[in-house]
C-alpha cells in the first residue's frame, strides 16, 4: 500500500465518517476471509483511502449497525460462507453494481448460486477473482 493513504478498520459502535477515499461494507464474520479481502482491496486500491465497515464474532448480533453503515458504504462485499441469514437480508438490500458476493469454493447452496446467475449478481470466489473484476470494473487493466 502506497504510504500516502491509509486504511481504517471499523467495527461496532463505532460510527465513522471518512472526509475523502471509499468505504467498504464486509457481511460475513470470518477473520480470515475480513484479511484476504481487506489486503486484497488495499493492493487493488494502492493510493486511495479506504474504510473499511465490519463485525466481529463478539459482534455478530449488531445487524442494527451493520445496516448503517452498508448504507454508507461504496462497495458492499458478502461472504456467503459466514453471512447469517440476517446479513444476507441486508445483503440484498443493496443489490447493484455496489454488491459483490463471495463464493467459497465448498459452498453447496445451488439455489442461492442460481439466484446470483440469474439477477447477473457480482460473484467471486478468490480475492485474485475480486481485484481482477473490480479493475475491469473501473477501466484499470
């Protein structure tokens, strides 16, 4: 990451409001899955600050929370291997060029994953996946 941004990491109750840069929402409480996106989107955005928006285990029950600040965000990214039936809920609230869903590679939903195709949903499997489309998406190849 270029040394001239930063990368701010918001959890619950906090409540913040960059003044510059782009927010990104994570549905989806797995730390590992937070870290591979969060590197991942700080490579594909190396000179913009970047926020962003998650929960954490012990937050997990802050639906309220996370609501606000999807609505805040830029880029709502779901992990459809970690979201609970409540952040899918709020998931699709935002359904849109803004939503991007993350699909492990031992998921097993073949309805959800039909859904997805049908609605021409951004889907991903690995963050390589994710960098790629998203340059794509911006006109960055």
């Amino acid at each position: 990451m270029d040394k001239n941004t930063e990368a701010y990491y918001v959890t619950p109750p906090t409540m913040h409001l960059p003044a510059e840069g782009i927010r990104v929402a994570l549905i989806g409480s797995d730390q590992e899955w937070i870290e591979r996106v969060t590197d991942s989107l700080e490579d594909t955005f190396p000179t913009i600050t970047t926020t962003f928006y998650h929960l954490e285990e012990h937050t997990k029950g802050s639906w309220e929370w996370l609501l606000a600040m999807s609505e805040l965000a830029d880029l709502v990214i779901i992990d459809l291997g970690s979201a609970t039936q409540q952040e899918m809920l709020i998931a699709f609230l935002h359904l849109g060029n803004k939503t991007w869903f993350n699909v492990p590679e031992d998921f097993d939903n073949i309805a959800l994953l039909s859904l997805l195709n049908t609605i021409s949903a951004n889907v991903f499997g690995t963050s390589e996946q994710l960098h790629s489309m998203l340059r794509a998406y911006l006109g960055n190849d």
